[in-house]
C-alpha cells in the first residue's frame, strides 16, 4: 500500500533540500504543500526549487497557478492534490513525499476540510469591491451576516475576510454553520517529520536566506510585480514589505530588515502550528546523522 512522507515546518529549516534527497533516494515524486510556490511568478522570494532540481525530481504544484487568477485555496489544494496522489498510486509510486511549510495546507490534504464552496463570479466581485472601496465594506458586510466569524477574524488578513464572504455569499450559511459538517480524512498512512533547529539558528538561517535571495535579484523580481494592485502579494512575505519602499516611505536597509523580520515571525507561527501534531518526527539537525539518514532509520525501525 502507498505511504506518504511529509516533510513540514519553518521557513528556511531545509525542508526543500531534505524532501529532495529524500525522493531521490526512493525514486519517490514530491508534492509542494508551498501556498506560493504555486505561482508561476513568485521564484527567487518564495525559495522555489532551482531548473535543476525540479528536472532531478518530478514535482507537483509548482508554477501551476498565476498571480494574475483567483488564488489557489486549501479547498482547491485539498481536492487536486489528492487527485494527483490517486493517479500516483495507480502508476505504482509506493511513496510520495508531501514538502512544504503551509500547515493549513497539509492539514487540508491529510484530514480534510468542512464544507467550504466557492464560485469564482462572487469572488471576482469581491476582489472588485476590495480593489475599489477597500477592505472597510466588506467588513460591514461580513459583520451583518456572521458576527460571530467577523468578532474574530483577523482584520489585517484581507484574503480571509474575502474567502469568509465567499463561503457564506455561496451556501447561505454561516462559517460556524459550515464547520459542523464532519471532515472526510485521507485514507493513507503517513509519517510527518520536522527539522528541530535551536531558535536562534533557524533565525540566523532565515536573514542569511533574505540576504541571499536579494544577491539572486529579489528586487528585480519584486519590481516587475503588480504588488499594490495583487491581493495575494500584499499578503505575502518578502513582497509586502516593498510597497512603502516603492512609494519613499522606507528606506533599502529599513525594507530587507523588515523582510527578515517578518520571515523569523513567520517561522515562529509555524512553530506554534507544529505543536499542535501529536505524530510530528522532530529531526536532529546537530546529530551525526544526516538527516535524510534519520528519516530512513525511523522508517526502517517502525516497518519491523
């Protein structure tokens, strides 16, 4: 029976590096559980695998999807990836590697979701009021039909204020409503690893990465983007942080280090979403093992 293999947590812990050796070892496809490396024209700020590495090993959900449509969701993911691992399994991959640091993402995939419809004409017209009057309307909206879901939603998230809409502008119900819908889980046995950096490494990782990624042409790549007109982009990290730089409010030096603020407080949320698996792996990443070897040891050691 196929199995899965799922690599997760903070950005810049070497999730990408660890899942590919490991899918070369095993002749194993991976899936990128990555909510923005979907996008065909997110590269050098998202960390997306090299030309290289992508060619080594077949993977999924990479440049599938473009800024310019609506935004891929955890609903969409959930039912298109567990399509893909069906049309895997029935090719005779008996293993198929989940990488990735979106949790909300592979939790979708591995235990379902509640019912969340879509339409793409009510979100299009949503993202229309947003681009248009701002993100105050739909607040006002939201608080006349779910006060419950607007009393705790987070109001600087403007991607969930819009989906929020969405789900309940489709299905005539509430988000509390919707959720008590059980979930369908994904009938196939997995092992879940993470790699256990101490805090103030990972930390030391991630500015060395923004560094990085700024040598590799991040601000070209950043220039060439619609960012104060693209949802999705004034949502995420590394892109953000350019608006008041474009517009003379923040200097250079302000701009990256408010980059690499936010991605070391990014990682910390992942951490926290960590805590939450009871089944989590934790890898050594100071043992004298490699971590790939730590993964195929627990393998070898649990199939006994």
């Amino acid at each position: 029976m196929s199995s899965l293999i799922i690599i997760q947590g903070p950005t810049a812990s070497g999730k990408s590096s660890l899942a590919l050796s490991i899918a070369q070892e095993l002749n194993a496809p991976i899936i990128s559980a990555d909510s923005r490396q979907f996008y065909k024209e997110l590269n050098i700020g998202t960390a997306k695998p090299s030309n290289e590495e992508l060619h080594a090993v077949k993977h999924y959900f990479i440049n599938t999807h473009s800024i310019h449509e609506l935004s891929f969701t955890s609903a969409g993911f959930m039912k298109a990836a567990r399509k893909e691992i069906k049309s895997l399994m029935s090719q005779g991959n008996e293993q198929i590697i989940i990488s990735g640091g979106s949790g909300m993402f592979i939790d979708a995939l591995i235990d379902g979701l509640h019912p969340s419809p879509s339409d793409p004409k009510i979100r299009e017209e949503l993202l229309n009021t947003w681009r248009e009057h701002g993100i105050h309307p739909l607040l006002k909206e939201l608080k006349s039909t779910d006060i419950e879901t607007y009393e705790r939603i987070d109001i600087n998230n403007p991607m969930r204020i819009l989906r929020s809409l969405e789900i309940i502008k489709v299905s005539g119900k509430t988000i509390k409503e919707n959720r008590e819908v059980p979930k369908k889980a994904l009938d196939l046995p997995y092992k879940r690893y993470s790699i256990a950096w101490n805090r103030e490494d990972l930390y030391t990782r991630i500015n060395l990465r923004v560094e990085a990624m700024l040598e590799f042409g991040l601000f070209e790549e950043v220039s060439q983007l619609p960012i104060k007109n693209n949802l999705l982009l004034q949502n995420t990290v590394g892109y953000k942080e350019w608006i008041p730089y474009f517009e003379n409010n923040a200097s250079y030096e302000d701009t990256i280090a408010l980059i690499q603020k936010n991605s070391r407080n990014y990682a910390k949320r992942q951490e926290t979403w960590l805590r939450r698996y009871k089944d989590l792996i934790c890898l050594n990443p100071y043992d004298r093992l490699s971590l790939k070897d730590q993964v195929f040891t627990h393998l070898e050691a649990s199939a006994e």
